[in-house]
C-alpha cells in the first residue's frame, strides 16, 4: 500500500520548485522547445504553418538554403464546381495557434527535428486564369523538387494537386494516399478537364501518378457515377460506408500494402471529414470520417517513403467555429510530422 504522505513529500521534494525534465523522453523534446525556462507564445509573431520559421523565398531566383522540406501556400480557388472560398484557406490555416510542437503519438517535434520553413506563398500572374495558375503551380512546386526539398502544400481547391504530381512526379510516376469524400477523377466538363473534381485522373493520364499504387479513402456522396477511371485505371477505393466494417488499423495495413516502398505522395481533402467535423469547405458530404478517425489513419502511415503532401479545400467563410481551419493545420502538423519519418527526406 502507498504511503501517500511519503509520495507526496517525495514529490514535493522532485517537482516542487524544479523545472527540470526528468523523464529522457520528454527531456529530449523540451530541450529543444523551451530556451531560458520559456517557449515562445503560440498567439505572438507572425502566423506560420504549424508554428515554423518563415524563410522568404524569391521563386524568379530561389534559393531554399538547407531546407528539407518547405511549406507553401497555393491560394487559389478557380478550379471549384460548388462553392468557392478555399482561396482563402491557406490563411485560415495559418491563423491557427496550438499546433504542435510535439506529436505524442509519433514521438517528434518536426519543427525541430526538421529543417523546415513556411516559405509563403506561390506567386501567381492572373487571379483569373486557371490554367496559367496550374503553370505557376507546377513552375514553383517544380523548383522546390529539384533543389532537393519536399514540398508540403496548403490549398487552395483540389485541382491545385494535378500540377503539383505534375512536378513531385516529373522523373517516375508517383503512388498516393488519398483521403477524400471524392476520387476526383471525373473527366471534362463545362468545356474543360481542369477542375477539382479530376486532378487524379489527369495526373495518371500525364504519366506522373501510378494508378496501382494509389489508394483513394473516405469516398461517398451522390457523385460515385463519375469516378469509374478510379475503378478502370486499378486504383483501390474505399467507400466511407466500409469504414466501420473494415476499421482503421485494416485500412492503414491496406494503403501500406499498395503504395508499398516506392515514393508517395499524400493528399488531404478537408471534406473527407464529416461536415460536424470541419462544416467550411465546398461540397462537404455528410458520413465521413471523425476527426479521431482522420489523426488514427495518418498516424499509422509512419515510416512511407512520402515525397510531398497537401491540405486542400479549407473554405473558412462556412465555418463560423474555425474548427475547419483547425483540423487543416492539425492535419498538416501530422503530414509535417511524417515527413520525419521519410526515407525521402534529405537526411543530415
């Protein structure tokens, strides 16, 4: 039996005026987050992704230094079908404070184990013209890959993607983890092929994104009529009515399985949440994953060999909570904190 008299004078005695870390694990991370007996207050500074430093970036003549990876914001929502507004997402995202440092769950601060940076946003010609923002797009994300750098990507709807494989997968075809409310692999309409409702068919159709190796998760709503390239190419869907069936340790073992060890890259439609979750987006769908769910399923993808990744269709104006935003910078901590893990990542 405890003497609780003792315990309690024993840690009087340890913790009473101490602001030591004693346990190795969590010494490890509070000594590189907290520097002369503080850390720096989450709501002060300027507003970065998940907290990181911020490195101005000239893309006429850009120079990333030593980062491994660079985070970047695509503001830009002309490729949308329903309701506009995710141009605005990459601030809403920003604004968020209380991300990270730490992942208890995957056991790092990738601010500090990574050399990485909010590199602000990708510069664009036109506000008008879709299909020239596609070229800046893949100019800029282009740069970034060739210095050697991992892109993480903040949208900005989801066509935003197709230009980004266009470049993360310029030497070989890429596979990815694609968690969704829609395959988005639906074909031209409305006079074009360039929208948000095809940027995975589009990229499997310029030869950047290997459709075996693509696992599409969380897809449901009344648009199933349109995505049968996903079916015909040999992508792999789960229906968000399988969910419960299957669970999230079997999904996670399936989407491990089919991107295997090759280079990957890992897209996140804010609407594969269910609208109770993250309401401010533009064709949300109800019956989609929980918030729990969605932080389950990336965590368990520690260890891929993940070569970028983006958030995509933050449209804060629908959501008076700002819970939209948060589970965007909270998602995109998690893809940070990935990136760790990636054999991908320059190390040293």
């Amino acid at each position: 039996m405890v003497d609780l008299k003792k315990h309690l004078e024993d840690l009087r005695k340890k913790f009473g005026d101490s602001a030591e870390f004693f346990d190795p694990r969590f010494r490890r991370v509070a000594e590189k987050i907290f520097k002369g007996g503080t850390r720096a207050a989450p709501y002060s500074g300027i507003s970065t992704f998940a907290g990181l430093p911020y490195k101005e970036v000239n893309f006429a003549a850009p120079d990333f230094g030593d980062l491994q990876v660079a985070a970047v914001g695509i503001p830009m929502d002309l490729g949308v079908s329903n309701r506009p507004g995710s141009r605005f997402g990459p601030r809403a995202v920003r604004s968020i404070e209380r991300i990270g440092p730490y992942n208890h769950v995957l056991d790092c601060a990738p601010a500090y184990d990574l050399r990485a940076a909010d590199i602000g946003d990708i510069p664009f010609g036109s506000r008008y013209r879709l299909e020239q923002c596609h070229q800046n797009i893949e100019a800029a994300i282009g740069k970034i890959v060739e210095a050697g750098v991992i892109p993480l990507s903040v949208g900005g709807d989801h066509s935003i993607t197709h230009p980004i494989l266009k470049a993360v997968g310029a030497k070989a075809p890429v596979g990815l983890i694609h968690i969704d409310a829609h395959c988005d692999t639906g074909g031209p309409f409305d006079q074009t092929k360039f929208h948000h409702g095809g940027p995975m068919r589009n990229a499997v159709l310029d030869g950047v994104l290997d459709p075996t190796r693509t696992i599409q998760i969380g897809i449901r709503g009344p648009s199933e009529y349109l995505w049968e390239f996903s079916y015909e190419s040999g992508m792999t869907v789960i229906h968000a009515e399988e969910i419960n069936g299957m669970g999230i340790p079997a999904i996670i073992e399936k989407a491990r399985q089919i991107v295997g060890d090759g280079p990957t890259y890992l897209s996140f439609d804010v609407d594969s949440l269910d609208p109770a979750f993250a309401p401010g987006t533009g064709t949300p769908e109800i019956g989609g994953l929980t918030s729990r769910e969605a932080l389950e399923l990336l965590r368990g993808l520690k260890g891929l060999n993940f070569v970028g990744g983006d958030v995509v269709e933050v449209a804060p104006q629908y959501d008076s909570t700002t819970n939209t935003a948060q589970a965007g910078a909270q998602v995109l901590f998690e893809i940070l904190s990935l990136l760790v893990f990636s054999p991908a990542v320059t190390k040293g």
